[in-house]
C-alpha cells in the first residue's frame, strides 16, 4: 500500500492566530500539538488501527517553496524516516485532485494506494477492517462519519444497509439533505491508477465544484464518477474523527482528546 499526503497548504488560518499560540507560526504540518506534529497525527491515524506503511511507501507532496524556505524534506525525514519520498509541486494548481497528482509516479499502478490529508486524527481501525475484508470487486472505500448537522460544508457519501456507496458529493446539501454521512480525508482505492484515470478525466473535463470563484478540483467527486461507470465503492464508518485544520479544531483537540 502506497500512502499520498499533500502537505502544500499554506496555513494562513494559523499564521492570523500567532498571538494565540507560538506554535501557529511554524509550517502548518510541524505545528506541534500534544508533542508531536500535525502531519504524524494524521500518519498514526493509519498505523495505529493497524496499517503497516513502510517509509519508503510514503509520499509527501510539498510546494518547492516550501522546500527551498523551510526545509520540507528534510523536516519530514527526521519525522518519518530517511526513505520517504517527497515530490514538489512548482506551479500554481486548483485543487487536492490537481495536487496529488503531482505524485502520478507513484500513484499510476495497480498497488493500493490511500490518500490522506494531513489535518485530522481518527480511528480507522474500520478502515482497515473493510479493506482487509473486502471482496475482488470493491474498487475503493471511503472512511465516514455522522455528521452533526446537515449543513453542506463537508463532502458527502449516501449508502446503503450494506455499505455501499451510491452517490458522492462535495458540499452537496441535496445528499446532506437524504442523510449522507460526511466524508474523512483518509481515500483508499483498490488500484492507484482508478484515481489517476478519473483525475485526468475531471480534469480535462473542467469539471470542479464549490462556489463560483472559488471552484476547484476536488477528491471525492472522483468517487462518484467510478460508481456512474459501475465500479463498487464501499464506506467505512468512523466512530470519532478530529479535525486539526484550524486553530479552533486544534484548541478543541487539545482540551479534549485523551490517547
């Protein structure tokens, strides 16, 4: 199993709350939250419910000013291992589908890949669970949660009784509306190449979501278009998830996680 992270964003969320906390000031993936940073949160949320990820499986995705002001690489080496892979993006892009791809190298094969983002810690032992069960069929799945409301400002995933997927949306308030639980950061699919096909697909289509004026390319919606080719795709239930994307999500965190 091949692990992509983009850690490209610019954390200016962060940067606006330096008086609340010194540690806003760093790059966002190394702000250190409980003693460790933001990026290894959202990696141990893989290896500690039972995935085995080699480093030399790992692939970060960084932009090269990144790299060439703070060091990316190497503060990711000293964190995960020297055989981690870390590829750069060097040209403005619009979207987390447009960022990973960036990493097509190591995603365009039939080896499993998982797609994570780097804010987010949850248990996702169910994930595991599902991809260690699942039948030849089954080309992806998708870790979800219960949301607490039905307001549109997550990507959502309707299911059935037994698990599978039937519509995917990004902020999509009609799937919201029917019951959809929200989606977490944490993709798999069966093959990397589903995801590199129907990226290059959205893609040349120019088929984004989200506002007008700030539409992107974005992950899930790949979803959506495997299961409208007939592809299976199964949901994995996540029974809590923490968000660490904001100075509010990482003061809730740390008033209220116990590990």
């Amino acid at each position: 199993m091949i692990v992509i992270v983009p850690v490209a964003g610019r954390g200016s969320r962060f940067l606006e709350a330096t008086d609340q906390n010194p540690e806003y000031a760093k790059p966002k993936p190394f702000i250190s939250i409980k003693g460790k940073p933001m990026v290894q949160w959202a990696l141990e949320s893989l290896t500690n419910s039972g995935f085995e990820i080699p480093a030399s499986n790992m692939v970060f995705i960084c932009r090269q000013e990144q790299e060439d002001e703070y060091g990316f690489s190497g503060k990711l080496k000293e964190i995960f291992g020297q055989d981690i892979n870390v590829v750069f993006q060097t040209t403005p892009l619009k979207g987390a589908t447009d960022t990973v791809l960036v990493a097509k190298e190591f995603l365009n094969t039939d080896e499993d890949v998982i797609v994570s983002d780097s804010d987010h810690y949850f248990d996702a032992t169910s994930l595991y669970e599902t991809i260690q069960a699942k039948d030849e069929d089954v080309a992806g799945v998708i870790p979800v949660f219960q949301p607490p409301d039905k307001e549109p400002k997550w990507s959502f995933t309707l299911f059935d009784e037994n698990k599978v997927a039937s519509a995917v949306g990004e902020k999509d308030a009609e799937l919201a509306a029917k019951g959809a639980w929200a989606n977490i950061g944490g993709y798999y699919f069966a093959k990397g190449k589903y995801f590199v096909e129907e990226a290059e697909e959205m893609i040349a289509s120019g088929d984004m979501y989200g506002a007008e004026g700030k539409k992107e390319f974005y992950v899930a919606p790949i979803y959506d278009r495997m299961i409208k080719k007939g592809k299976k795709i199964m949901v994995a239930k996540i029974p809590q998830v923490w968000g660490l994307g904001t100075p509010k999500d990482v003061e809730y965190f740390l008033e209220n996680f116990k590990e």
